[in-house]
C-alpha cells in the first residue's frame, strides 16, 4: 500500500486529500442526521417545557418568556444565574404567577431547577430540571418530596439550617446533603427575589 | 469569574485543584493516572505536559468554539473538531519531545500518543464550554486542573513506592486492585474538599 | 477464531477494563446507577463495532504514518451521531451520562481496538471483536455499577429498597468507584490465579 515514488511532497498531498475527503464525508452525514435530528428533538423539548411549565402554574393559559429581569442575583454570599423568567396569564391577562429558571450550583455542578412563584410572590412549586448530585445523597433535593416542598409557601429569603426545628424563613437541610440542599435553597431565594424585583417594576 | 483581581483567581485554582480536582473527584484522566504513576519522574513528567498541552487545547478549542461552530451553527460537530485539535497538539507535542527531550520521551512510551485517548483533556475542554467561561476561565481551569493532576499523580507515586514495599498483600489483590483500592483512600481524603465554596 | 473465542477474550482473558486498563474514566464515574452503567455500554460497544468495521473496511486507505488523526476522525464521528440520537430520542438518559457521551470519543478502549486489531484484520473479525470487547466493558460497568447503586443508594433500578436508607453512601462517592472497581478486580484476579494454578497442577 505505501507509494513507492520518492518525492515527500506528494505523500502529503495524498495524505491531506485522503484526510479531508474522509471529513468532509463525516462531515457531511453529521450535518444530515443533524438536520432531522434537531427539528424533533426542539419539538420534544418544547413539549416537555410546557408540561413542566402548566404543571407548575394551573390554570395558565399563557406561558410566555419575559426579559427585562437579572442575569443573576447574589443571595446568602453565593451568586445564582437566572436563565429565564417565564410569565403565566390566565385567558383575561391577569397574572397568575411566574416561573424562574435558575442554575444554583450544587455539589458537583449546576442544578437546573424552575421556581414556580405565585402572583402573591410565595412559591407554588418547583420542579428540578437536571441535576448532577451524588445518587443517595444530594440527589435527594429531588426525590425527597418533603424537602423539596419544604420550601412551598415561602415569600422571602429564607435560610439552611440544620436543625429539626426550622422556624419561620428557615429551612431544614437534607441530612448528609447540606451542599445540596443549600443550592436548592439558595436557587429558590433568587427565584423570589427576581419576581420581587419585577413585581416592583411593574408597580412602578 | 467576572473580576481577574489575584483573590478570585487563587479561590479559582483552589477550585479546580483540591474541591475538584480532575482525577479524584470528576473521575477525568484515570488512564494516565494508573498508567504513568509507578515512577515519580513519569509522572512529574506528564504532568507538566499535560498541562502544557491542556492549555493549548483549552485556547485553540475555544476559539475554534466561538469564532467557528457557533456563528455557523455546527455546535454538534464540537466532539470531532475537539477531538482533532487535541490529536493534533498531542502529535506536535509527540515531535517536539521527541527531538528536544529524548529521554522523557522513552519514559513515556506508548502513553504519549493515548494522551490523544485522554478522558482530561476533551473533558476540561467540553466543561468550559457547558459552564459557559470565557476564554481567560477556560484556559485558567484547564492549567489549574492539569496541576491538581499533577500533584495527586505526584503524591500517588509516593503511595504506590509504599505498596511495592508492602510484601503482605494478598495475592488476589497484588497489582491493579490495590491500587484501585489506595486510590479510593486518596479520593476519599480529597472528599475533605468538598464543598468549599470560595 | 471461532465466535466463542472471541467472547472468552473480550470478557475474560482480555477484559479492556480489567485486564487491559481501557475505558477506566467511564467505568468509575459513570457506574454510580445500574441503568447508566448499562446505557454507557451500549453506547460504547455500538461505536466500537461502527468503528471497527469502518476502519476494518478501510485500513488499505488509511496512510499509516499518521493514521490516529483517521481513527480519531471516525471515532469521533461516530460519537457524534450517537449524541445526537441519543439526545434526541433518549433526552433523560443522555442527561443522566452528561459529558460522557462525547467523551466515549476519547475512551482508549476504541483507539486500542483500532491499531491492535481493526487496522490488521477484515471486517467481520473485526465486528466480532467489538461485540466482543464491548460485552467485556459493558459486562464489568453493569457489575460496578450495580453494587454501587445497591449499596450506595439503596436503590435498585430506581426502585428504592431498605426503606429509603442508603446502606454504604460513600459507595456512591467517586471514593466508592474506586473501592468497587478495586473489589471487583480483586475478584476476578482470585480467579484467575485459581485458574492458573489448576493447570499447573494439571502437568506435572
């Protein structure tokens, strides 16, 4: 198989020519299964959006994306990124509440997590998106439903803490999972601090 | 990291070697680890390259990134195009060593061009890109993770010296297995990182 | 070589994760549930096979000199395509592996396979032995990563067991990964020995 003519220029040549006819064709099928691909996976996507959306916020009838909000708040010494802010209407316009969709990072990495708040500012629900917390441990902020709707209610900051009795604007940690439960807190304190801020814009 | 001031730079390394360091908490570069760990010189040596070679993969991966898959909408060909960079660098870095430093070069053997294979490098380069860090953040973690690299392989050198004097391990577990097992005890002492938040 | 002896190969004697030391980084970090150690399984062992057989076909074309950027080139190809159908059609588990998905691209199982066995043989050989190695792999991911989740999480393909309590939590620490893979190679090393020492007492 080796070629057997002696100039080095021509080995790179066949060598670069053989290289790129080999990407381009990868090239190529990538960009075609890509091309069906992506139109049902952004289908799929948006429906699983706005069923986690209208299974937050009841009754909604417009869901929509809003601006005009921070791209991150800073809450118990820790910043939170603020990637969307979804508002829900009923048929008549009025506002139902809003759902926030914050990236608090977590133990190992970003948990993606949207903060339902009420029209009230209280919290209605949350619904964790994605997460990278250790199965057994911080994986529990989802599958522990105590935990998780521990923080129901709540129309202001409130802080981690330990023990079992949790006062007012508290709340308790997952044992064994405190960096993880304190994300969660941490992402549902900028949630209601963002709808706060937009309700006073909107006031104003 | 939005502000470059010398405090959130070292919170930064401290991130990226000890609260998260690549081997012993994001499970990155398992290969090298246990491949190039029986001699501290191998593994200084890596080390040192790899970070070499993280930093160049880390630039040119990101720029290829932002200047050329995005604007023209090709983010889903970033495998191949990172996995070619790096191949590439690894390669050059293959010549260079080869002509300049002889000796690291029989050192390393095989394991240079499986550096290519390397889990550490295509990971850091595709974490920068999910966390969203700047050119400055990617280039910083991917420096900073190939030195906490470099200090557990270092530090594991030190622990296998131990094992290889140990003459009462059972069979069953002589080699690889102890070893595994030694490196469950270093990650478990780093786990004492956890959770710093700087 | 017969079928059979293929199999014994890729999941005993040539074991890539516990004899040849390949595909380690999946192996320990994505072992932490049963059904993602799976799902990465099969992952790794439908691109081992798509790769052997394109290189297979292939290796009179590829320039030896420079022939890993080639092997790159498909791998990674290949990698890609399984992203996007997996993202895609497979959006929770694709989510559950995170960045190891693309970073099959970089598991030395596949490189390895490629200069030892796909480049020198014809393309059938060259499916067998990735069926092969990948049943190896997938074989010894499932058995991690089923103790893991066992003893870890209490869990077992999500279904909890023990009442919620998670036995052994460090197990499903990356501490634990190492612990069971150590274990686990311990293990098959008893037996091997065992083996070895049955033969020997065989001739005398």
């Amino acid at each position: 198989m080796s070629s057997v003519s002696g100039k080095p220029g021509i080995e790179i040549l066949r060598i670069s020519v053989t290289l790129i006819a080999l990407a381009v064709v990868v090239a190529v099928v990538l960009g075609a299964v890509h091309a069906l691909t992506a139109p049902v996976a952004a289908r799929l996507e948006e429906q699983r959006l706005s069923e986690t959306l209208n299974g937050l916020i009841e009754g909604a009838a417009v869901i929509e994306e809003t601006e005009g909000f921070e791209p991150s708040i800073t809450t118990g010494n820790v910043q939170v990124p603020v990637k969307t802010v979804y508002v829900a209407e009923d048929a008549a316009g009025a506002v139902l509440g809003y759902c926030v969709e914050v990236l608090p990072f977590g133990y190992e990495d970003v948990i993606d997590m949207i903060v339902a708040v009420n029209a009230g500012g209280a919290v209605c629900g949350v619904e964790i998106i994605s997460h990278s917390e250790t199965p057994g441990s911080g994986a529990k902020i989802e599958s522990d439903e105590d935990f998780r709707q521990s923080v129901y209610g709540l129309d202001d900051t409130a802080s981690a803490v330990k023990s079992d009795s949790a006062g007012k604007g508290e709340v308790q940690v997952i044992s064994g999972a405190t960096v993880s439960s304190t994300a969660y807190i941490n992402g549902v304190n900028a949630a209601i601090e963002v709808v706060n801020r937009l309700e006073q814009e909107v006031s104003n | 990291m939005e502000q470059f001031d010398l405090g959130t730079i070292i919170a930064f390394a401290i991130g990226a070697i000890l609260v998260e360091n690549i081997v012993l908490s994001r499970l990155f570069g398992c290969g090298s680890f246990f491949g190039l760990t029986r001699k501290k010189e191998t593994a200084v040596g890596m080390g040192i390259l790899l970070i070499a070679i993280m930093g160049l993969s880390s630039l040119f991966t990101y720029c290829v990134y932002q200047w050329v898959l995005v604007p023209f909408q090709l983010e889903y060909l970033r495998t191949m195009a990172f996995m070619l960079l790096i191949a590439l660098l690894v390669q050059l870095a293959e010549m260079v060593i080869k002509k300049y430093l002889p000796a690291l070069y029989h050192m390393l053997g095989i394991y240079l061009p499986l550096m290519a294979g390397n889990c550490a490098v295509l990971g850091v380069c595709l974490s920068s890109i999910e966390r969203n860090y700047n050119l400055a953040s990617s280039v910083l973690y991917a420096v900073f993770s190939a030195v906490g690299f470099l200090l557990v392989a270092w530090v594991f050198t030190l622990v296998r010296d131990r094992i290889e004097e140990n003459d009462n391990i059972p069979k069953s577990f002589q080699g690889f297995p102890i070893t595994l097992i030694a490196a469950a005890l270093l990650a478990f002492g780093f786990m004492g990182f956890s959770g710093v938040q700087i | 070589m017969k079928v059979k002896e293929y199999f014994k190969a890729g999941l005993w004697t040539e074991n890539p994760v516990l004899i040849q030391f390949l595909g380690l980084c999946p192996a320990l970090a994505i072992t932490t549930t049963t059904l993602n150690a799976f799902t990465m399984g099969l992952c790794l062992t439908l691109v081992l096979i798509g790769s052997n057989v394109l290189i297979a076909l292939l290796r009179r074309l590829i320039p030896h000199h420079v022939r890993i950027i080639f092997y790159v080139l498909i791998i990674s190809g290949l990698v890609s395509l399984v992203e996007m159908i997996l993202s895609t059609f497979f959006n929770d588990l694709y989510n559950a592996l995170g960045i190891f998905v693309p970073l099959i691209a970089a598991n030395g199982i596949l490189l390895a396979r490629a200069e030892t066995f796909a480049s020198k043989n014809k393309v059938l050989p060259g499916l067998l032995d990735g069926v092969a190695m990948g049943c190896g792999f997938t074989i010894v991911l499932v058995l991690v990563g089923l103790i893991r989740e066992v003893v870890g999480s209490g869990t077992i393909f999500g279904y909890t067991l023990f009442g919620g309590i998670s036995p052994l939590s460090v197990f499903a620490l990356p501490a634990g990964g190492f612990l069971t893979l150590g274990l686990l190679a311990a293990a098959a090393q008893f037996f091997r020995n065992r083996a070895k020492r049955g033969s020997h007492d065989g001739t005398v």
